[in-house]
C-alpha cells in the first residue's frame, strides 16, 4: 500500500488532511456561534452577516482566494499586520488551511443552523426555569441537541475542504510539500506527459476519503438521533 | 405568600390582574384566552408584563416601577409546562437532576429517593423519555421541577395533554403535593372537576380580569362566576364518610345530609370534597315522592341566573353547602323560583364521578 503511492503522492495526500482537518476543527466554534447567532437572535445587519457567511458559495472560488491575496497577503492590510506578529499565511499550509476554512464555512454554519433551529425554543425554556443561566442552557440542552447537525457540518466541511481547489491555487500557489494538496497535485500532475497514472490514484485516493466521511456521519449521526431521538 | 400585579397589553386583548396566592394549591381557573398563561409566565419570567409586581415572600421577582425583573433562571421556580418538556437527549435519572445541580447548595431540598418514590418512577429512571407515555413523562415533569429545590411551583395545564386515564393517573400525585409538600403550587386549569379536586384557593379570570378569588367552595358555588361556562358549572361540597352498606354504597354525610355514593375506598371519617355538576342536578319544589334518585338535598334558593340561552343556573342553599343546578328558564319560571323560596336538590347516585371526588384536608 506504501509503494502505491509515490513519496509525492503521499506528501499531497498527508498535506490534504492535515490542512482540512485544521480548516474543519479551527472553524468549527466559530460556525457553532454563527449558526447559533443566525437561528436564534435578531440584531441589525442579521442579512448582511448571513450573506456574508454565504458569499464563497456563490462567487467564483478565483475571485475568494484573489481577494484572501489581497487582504491576508505580506503587504495586505490584515496580512501585514499579521506578518509583523510573525504569521505568515500567503504560499504556506496555514494558507491553504484559512482558503479551505473560508470555502467551507457556508455549508458547515448551514447544517449547524438547521439543527439549532430545529430545537425547540420551549425545551431552552424549560431549562432556564430550572435554574440554568443561559450559557448553562447552551451547554447542557443546546450543544448537545445540536450535535448531529455539527457532525453533519463538521463532515461537509471536511469534504469541502479535501476538494478545495480555485481559492487555494490563487490564495497560496501550487507548491510541492507546502500547498499542493490532492486537487492541486492532480492538476500538477495532468500538466506533465505520463502523469496520469498518479492523478488516477489521487482521485481513488479522493473518492474513498469522501465516501469513508460520509459512511462515519451516517453512523455516528445515527446513533447520536437515536440517543437524542422519540422524544 | 405570592402576590402578583400585572398589566399586560397583547394588541387588542389586556391582561390586567392582580391576585395573592397563599399556601397551598392556587388555581388559576378561566376559558383559554382569558390571560392564565400569560400570567404564570411573567411569573416564571418568560415574559415581561408591560407593568407590574411580582413577590415570592420577601424576594421581590419583578417590579417595573423599580426596573427590577429577574431573569428566569434567577426565579427559584419549578414550572411543569404541558406538554412536559423534558429533556429528550438526557435520560430520566438526569432529567430530574438537572435542577438540583443549578441550585444553591444551601437551599431546602426534597430527597431524590422520596420525590422518586412519591411519584412512582423508580422503575423509569435509567429510560430516555421517548421512551415513556404521557403519564409517565409528566409525572417525571412534576419531579424535575419538585426536585430542583423550587420556592414556588408552576403548572400550566399540566393535564390537558393526556386522556381521561392518564389524567385520573396523575392527579393523586399533585393531591399529595399539596397535602405533602410545602411549596406552594400555582396551577392553570379551565378544568372544573380538577379546580374543585385540586384547588385551595380559586382565581377565576375571564378576558384577563380577575372576576373573582377566594376559597374554592366559595367562588365555585358562586353562580355569577362560571370562567368555564355554564355547561362545566359545579359546586363543591364537603362531606364525611359515615358508613359503607352492603349493598355497595357508601353512604356520606354533608352537613347532616346523606348522600349516596358507589362504594368509596375511603375508611369511615375521612373528609371528602364532592364536585356536583350543575347539570347532574334537578330541582323540585316538594319533596319528591317515588323517584329512583336517592340523594335529595333541602335547601332555599339563594339566586337564579338566567344564561344567554333558555337555561338558568340556580344556587341553592342546603345544610352541606351550596349546590348549583342548570335548568331552563321556562322551569325556573314554572316553578317560581326566587332568592328565599325552598326547595329540594336532587343529584342521581352516580352522577358524583369518582374523579372528582378527592381527599380533602379542610381546605375548604
């Protein structure tokens, strides 16, 4: 299985998950606020933070890692700042992690949201009654009613990320080792003569991960509905 | 004590009410609509009146005049919603727990063994509730909210929910609340067997007013105080058990009176409260002579109300208490009955439901 793939096959594959599951697992509390703050408050601007949130579903995936480039790059706003404190993010994996977590998010503060807005107000409610300040409601009937809607959104985002492809090419280039994840190795890959066999065995690659994350949620979420579930 | 003033303007509809709530089981007795909920939750805190005043003793909950208003989970109370709310994602045993753990480590607190073993749910503690019935659910309500160690305890229609077997299931236990807890209890109900089963003090609201409150006998023998209508209309007697006859009657003694009941598992001396339904009542102005009822109450009528249709609600004075009957008006005016006149109450044997007879500690 080791000589399968080749040593640059496997660094685009370990890159791949290193930087999704960064993407997925560094966003997550903040999708969880978002989703949170989108289903249940009102405030001013409410539409404007969610087509914030939705805007990398629907712009060109070029035109999200041109404006990351822009803002995050060495001599951005945000980028040069952040270059003074010594990070970096512009051509690095961290890069790429950010790329992913920004494409991803949508769909992750999606599935959260409808999970939190399919909980009933009145069980909150009831909580409260009992004595419980409104972050001990979020934490003890919340969260945890909410959890297959956070796995849903977690796996989704993973997805996402694994496939992540126009923004990171944009935002972070195409280098070896560093940001070339498994959509970018493939495209490396069918750029030169003879490399199609190792684009085909990233796609397998790609095609097992995504369906191995699906299987995973259908359990886990299974088994987490029929905890939660009947009531 | 409870005291609660509060005035709350719902588009058209208003609720302004104010009502004391003293020891024991207070119902909050009235139509749908007529401002029951919205007064239990401003108590809760779940709402905020446009205006008012809400005490618990001395522990001020809400006073708008002062811009106080504690945040619900601040209220120290335990409120036992409807529809039960529990906690689908924690199992019984946790459910229950949930407000003990928010609640300070000093406050009085029932035992967890006793508030188990008081609603009989040992059985069911390491169950999820989407594994219970109705029944079960609320009574695993009732200890949620007995045992988060509650200065006050809510229940909003705790039994509209459930059928006519689950509701005779779970009103002995909220009897043993009032008679073995010393939490006082604000009940919402448009029920009247269960006010007059349940029921220390009476509030009767009607379009968000209070129209009347007092003892239970006293504002449920009223005639001009019907929150639930005519149809549902009843008095409430008090009445001893004098003694069980072998033909199986239990034969009760209302201030002298004897009435007939089917055979009561109560022992000889025990105080019951008795709801007569005003249209289980017929009314004579001689004392019937061969008729198959046998529980025929003396009395003088103390009012006639005519009702917006043919019928009229007379209240009739005996020696058990004040009796309530629905007849017609043409009745009434062929009988000429008029505050004074005797006459005699006559309540067929079973028409005194079962469910509605409970055990009563001289509340009323």
């Amino acid at each position: 299985m080791a000589d399968w793939l080749g040593p640059e096959e496997w660094r685009a594959v370990a890159l791949s998950l290193q930087v999704s599951l960064w993407a997925t697992l560094a966003s997550l509390p903040l999708g969880v606020f978002v989703a949170y703050a989108l289903a249940r408050w009102s405030f001013p601007g409410k539409q404007l933070l969610n087509g914030l949130v939705h805007l990398p579903l629907i712009l060109p995936p070029v035109v999200t890692g041109y404006l990351l480039l822009l803002t995050l790059g060495t001599r951005g706003p945000v980028g040069s700042i952040l270059a003074d404190w010594g990070i970096v993010l512009a051509f690095r994996w961290t890069g790429a992690a950010v790329a992913a977590s920004i494409m991803a998010f949508p769909l992750m503060v999606r599935a959260i949201r409808l999970s939190i807005e399919a909980i009933d107000p009145k069980l909150e409610q009831a909580g409260a009654t009992l004595g419980a300040s409104p972050v001990w409601v979020f934490a003890t009937v919340t969260l945890p009613m909410a959890l297959p809607g956070i796995l849903a959104g977690s796996i989704l985002a993973f997805a996402k990320a694994m496939g992540e492809f126009g923004a990171t090419i944009t935002f972070v280039s195409n280098i070896p080792g560093q940001t070339r994840t498994i959509p970018s190795a493939i495209y490396a890959f069918l750029q030169v003569p003879g490399g199609e066999s190792s684009a085909m065995k990233l796609v397998i690659v790609s095609v097992v991960v995504a369906m191995s994350a699906l299987l995973l949620s259908e359990l886990v979420g299974r088994r987490i509905a029929a905890r939660v579930g009947g009531a | 004590m409870l005291e609660v003033r509060v005035r709350h303007a719902f588009g058209e509809f208003t609720v302004d009410a104010a009502f004391k709530a003293p020891p024991g089981v207070t119902v909050l007795f009235g139509r749908s609509g007529s401002g029951k909920t919205t007064l239990v939750n401003a108590v809760a805190g779940l709402l905020t009146p446009d205006e008012g005043r809400i005490a618990s003793d001395d522990r001020v909950l809400l006073d708008t005049a002062r811009g106080i208003s504690l945040k619900p989970h601040r209220r120290r109370l335990g409120y036992i919603f409807q529809e039960g709310r529990l906690f689908p994602h924690l199992s019984v045993r946790q459910n229950l727990g949930y407000g003990a753990w928010f609640a300070p480590r000093n406050a009085p607190r029932e035992e967890f063994g006793r508030v188990v073993e008081l609603l009989g749910i040992g059985p069911l503690l390491d169950r999820r509730p989407g594994a219970l019935s109705g029944g079960e659910k609320q009574r695993v309500a009732i200890g949620r909210a007995l045992l988060s160690a509650p200065q006050l305890i809510l229940a909003d229609e705790p039994l509209a929910a459930l059928d006519e077997a689950r509701k005779a299931e779970i009103l002995p236990y909220f009897e043993r609340l009032r008679d073995e807890v010393a939490v006082p209890i604000l009940y919402v109900s448009h029920s009247g067997s269960e006010v007059a089963r349940l029921a220390t003090t009476v509030v009767a609201l009607e379009a968000g007013r209070v129209i009347a409150q007092g003892a239970a006998a006293e504002v449920l023998g009223d005639p001009s105080i019907l929150p639930s209508g005519a149809r549902e209309a009843g008095a409430v007697l008090t009445a001893r058990v004098a003694r069980h006859h072998e033909d199986g009657l239990t034969e009760l003694d209302a201030g002298g009176v004897p009435l007939f009941l089917p055979r009561l598992a109560e022992a000889p001396g025990r105080l019951l409260r008795i709801r007569i339904a005003a249209h289980d009542v017929i009314l004579s102005r001689g004392r019937p002579e061969g008729l198959s009822a046998l529980n025929i109450l003396p009395g003088t009528v103390h009012e006639v109300r005519p009702g917006d249709g043919p019928g009229a609600i007379v209240a009739l004075d005996t020696a058990g208490g004040r009796v309530l009957a629905r007849i017609t008006r043409r009745s009434a005016d062929a009988l000429a009955l008029a505050p004074g006149v005797a006459a005699y109450a006559i309540v067929k044997t079973v028409s005194v439901a079962p469910s509605d007879i409970g055990g009563g500690r001289g509340h009323l």
